[in-house]
C-alpha cells in the first residue's frame, strides 16, 4: 500500500490492486476515509470516528496536494 502522505495521524494512501478511478484512502485513529481524485476530489466514503471538520480539513489538504497524489498513483500504476 503506497503511502502518499500522512495528516494529522491519519495516513493517505491508495491500494496496489483496485478499481482504475483515481482516489485515495485515508486512515488513521479509528476513521476509514476513500477519496475521488478524479474528475474532482470529492468524498466517497467516511467510515468510523472522523468529525465533520476533521473530515473537511483532510479534503481540503488533498485537494492541496492533488497533483502530488494523482503523480504518485501514476507512477505506480504506470
């Protein structure tokens, strides 16, 4: 599982073998979180103890970092 960055604790990564759509997962202090890096970056899933600001924060940083996110999953999926 390629890590792309961590905030605040939580780690954001993608997953070696999964469906071709550009996003990330972030995970971290009991929250699973998938997010759409593609056509925008946009929630797709929130799962366990992530509070609305966190969760905003977390968007916003990946929104900030989107090419370095949509870079990294590139190189690894060639």
């Amino acid at each position: 599982m390629p890590i792309v960055f961590w905030f605040k604790g939580l780690k954001v990564s993608f997953f070696s073998a999964e469906e071709s759509r550009m996003h990330v997962h972030a995970a971290g202090h009991g929250a699973k979180v998938k997010i759409w890096l593609e056509p925008d970056v946009e929630l797709a899933d929130s799962q366990g103890k992530i509070g609305a600001h966190e969760l905003n924060e977390l968007l916003r940083e990946v929104e900030a970092r989107k090419d370095e996110c949509v870079g990294k999953w590139r190189d690894y999926h060639g």
